[in-house]
C-alpha cells in the first residue's frame, strides 16, 4: 500500500475525534477529506493528489487540539519494511483477433440517464432521465494491455487522441425503443456461442462513457461468450456529489429492477449473470429482496452468479437482505478488501461499517461466499476503488467463477480461512 493511501485511510479513520476536537472548523475539512477520497476512488493522478493531501495535512498539524493526533498518523503512515508478497496468477486472457489486435464489443445497454449530445462521450449526461435502451459499440484492444486495464489517452506520454490499438475507447452509442432493444438483444443472443447474458451495474462516481469501457473490458478479460449487458443509473460522475449519487441510486432500483426482470424473462437468455459495483450494489440488493415475489414467465432464464464487488451496502443490511435473497441464485459471491479508500470513506460519512470492508469488518454471511481481496488491493497502482476489475486475479477468480462456474474451494489461488460457523476465503500468499 503507497503512504499517501496509508495516510489517507489514517486520517479518515480519526474522523470522530478530528470532529469533536475541531467543533465548527470540522465540515470544511471532512468536506476536503471526502473530496480527497473521491479522487483516489477515482484514480486521480498519484502526484497530485498527494500535494493536495500534504497541504491539507499542513493545516490540520496548524490547528493546536489535533495535532498530536495528526502528528502520530504521519507517522503510522511511513511505509513499512519491505515484504515480497506473491499472488498466484492464472492465464486469463481472451484470444486476440490475429489480424489488429481489437475486437469490438456489443454492450446492451439499459439508462435512466437523461440525454446529452450526439457524441459518444456526451450521449448521456450525469443528470436523471426517463429509462432508455440501445447498443454502445466498444473497441478493446487485445495486445499490450495488461488485464483488467481500461487504458485511455495520458498527457504524460503525450497521448492526445485515443488509439484503438491502445486504448478502450467506446466507438458508438444508438438508442433503441424497448421493443427493438429486445428484439435485438434476443437476436444477437440466438447468434452467441453462449445464451448467457453478463448484467454489470456500475458505482459511484462513473459517466455514462467509463461504464460502457469497463462493462466492455471486463467480458473480453473474462472471454465471455455471451452477451454483455449495462445498467448505468445517472451517476453524477463527480467524486464531490456523493451524497447526490446516493439519492440518485435510490431512485434508480425500480428502473434496475425492470431491467434486471427483462433480462430474465424476454431476450431468451439461459443465464443471467450480475456483477455490481460500490454503490450499485445497493440497487442490486433492494431489487435481489423483491425476487420471492416476481412472478416471472416459464422458460424465464435462471440467475446464474451473482458478484457483489466492494459493496458500499451498510453491513447490517446486507445481512437483513441477504436473509431475503439467499438461494435466488446459483451463487453469490463478495469481493471484500481492507484496503479500500472509498468504501473506508462511506464509513467516514455513515458512521458504520460497509459490506464490502475486510479486516475485523469483514462480512461473512450464510448464502454468500466471502472473498478477502485485501492482498491484491490496487493501491500500489492507482488506489482506486476497481480493484474488482483491473487487477489480474480478480478477474482470474471471477473468470473461474462465471465462466468455468467453478466452485471456491476448488479455486486454485484461494484458500479457506475459518472454522464452519464463520468460513470465508482468502488469495493464497
């Protein structure tokens, strides 16, 4: 883990002290720390941000009651010797199209975004809409690309345009009526090597634009061969609005619901599979508790696994819904990491511990397999909040889990931990 997200998740963990020695000075500060988090969340520039972090750090060493506090957590956050830490990693990789090295994927999508212009960037704005459907066209390429990378242009190579040989880029976005979306989507999925459908739910904090990419990217890392599906809820994609997106989330589940329900029953899938992000998780869950009470078509597809990756779901409702859901699904799985900047700062701001949080938080609930991902946290990389996706053995783990449907104890890279009352898993170091 960097110092800069090791001080960072020091001063976040004093919050209730910082609070009630500051008085009145405390919510310009908690503001600043929170808008600091989004930005790590977020994979904001390392150097910038820890500029920003040292010059708040400055202030808060100015302010007499917290000093000494501060003072200590400086000094906790001083990287700790050196220690090899070995991941086994599998060969996860999708076969490359030999002629250019990109494919270019079909991602079905479902928005409640409203409209913005007719490039593809814009398409669809952070502000809420009434429910929409279309096709967004993604160009991933295969060579020189780690896995799990959602590469785009950087200054700092002096990379001004997107290269579709480097980059994820999305091509395309159309707009379709509800009956031609499925209609097409039924096609297109009669026409699949596999009659699966992979459902993702982005968090928070994401556009229209970054969604479609990574709904993209991960089905080519995970060689999917079904059909790739998005649900993207109008995030305000602004790491300052966070409390906007939580409103926003809310209203959004019965739109996701609707989706979640037409994927089911009317695109003729066998299997529908989900993986949600951060805060979409919380759509997820409230639309997972309403299952029992669907009354669905026969020859409905069944709800193959479901992924529940970093969850910014309060833990205690998780564990009430959980009781609700459980069994709906082929699996569940959770994607759980101690290291986690965002979801630490969702505690910051509720006061109570997330679903996705590892360590003593860690979340083991009956129905729901638990995956302690805090080993192959990303904070040496970006620490940001997608670890779930752009790190090669989650998506190694999730490949064997969705695509191969293997079982977690017979999962090479984890490892039980536990007794049979609270059993979960862990990467193997």
């Amino acid at each position: 883990m960097s110092d800069t997200l090791r001080l960072l998740l020091a001063l976040l963990d004093l919050g209730p002290q910082l609070e009630t020695l500051l008085g009145g000075k405390w919510p310009a500060y908690r503001d600043e720390l929170l808008e600091l988090a989004g930005r790590a969340a977020n994979g904001d520039d390392p150097s910038e941000l820890r500029h920003a972090l040292d010059a708040l750090v400055q202030r808060l060493l100015a302010e007499a009651p917290v000093a000494e506090l501060v003072r200590h957590a400086v000094q906790e956050a001083e990287p700790p010797p050196a220690k090899e830490i070995v991941v086994r990693r599998g060969h996860v990789r999708p076969s490359a199209d030999e002629t250019t090295g990109i494919v270019t994927i079909p991602v079905f999508y479902g928005t409640d975004r409203a409209r913005g212009d007719d490039t593809p960037a814009n398409y669809f704005r952070g502000a809420r809409g009434a429910p929409a459907f279309g096709v967004a066209e993604v160009s991933v390429p295969t060579r020189g690309r780690d896995l799990g990378e959602l590469t785009g242009p950087s200054w700092w190579r002096f990379e001004f345009t997107a290269d579709p040989a480097k980059h994820v880029i999305l091509k395309m976005v159309g707009s379709l009526g509800r009956d031609a979306f499925v209609a097409s989507l039924k096609d297109s999925l009669a026409a699949a090597d596999q009659r699966d459908a992979l459902v993702f739910v982005h968090g928070f904090n994401v556009s229209f634009e970054d969604a479609a990419r990574r709904a993209a990217q991960i089905s080519v890392d995970l060689k999917f061969a079904g059909r790739t599906l998005l649900y993207s809820w109008a995030s305000a994609a602004d790491a300052k609005q966070y409390t906007v997106d939580e409103s926003t989330i809310d209203w959004s589940r019965d739109h996701f619901e609707a989706f979640l329900q037409l994927a089911l029953s009317e695109i003729g899938a066998r299997e529908v599979h989900v993986i949600a992000h951060s805060m979409g998780n919380r759509a997820l869950v409230n639309t997972l508790e309403r299952i029992p009470s669907w009354q669905l078509p026969a020859g409905a597809a069944k709800l193959g696994q479901v992924v529940f990756a970093a969850p910014d779901v309060d833990c205690d409702r998780f564990v009430q819904l959980a009781a609700k859901f459980k069994g709906s699904a082929a699996r569940f799985t959770l994607y759980a990491s101690s290291r986690d900047v965002a979801l630490l700062a969702s505690k910051f701001v509720h006061g109570y511990p997330r679903a996705g949080e590892a360590g003593e938080a860690l979340l083991v609930v009956d129905g729901v397999d638990t995956i302690d991902a805090s080993l192959v946290d990303t904070s040496l990389v970006g620490l940001h909040h997608s670890y779930f996706g752009d790190k090669r053995s989650i998506l190694n783990d999730m490949f064997n889990l969705i695509t191969q449907q293997v079982a977690p104890d017979k999962r090479f890279d984890l490892e039980a931990v536990g007794d049979t009352l609270r059993r979960y898993w862990s990467y193997r170091a």
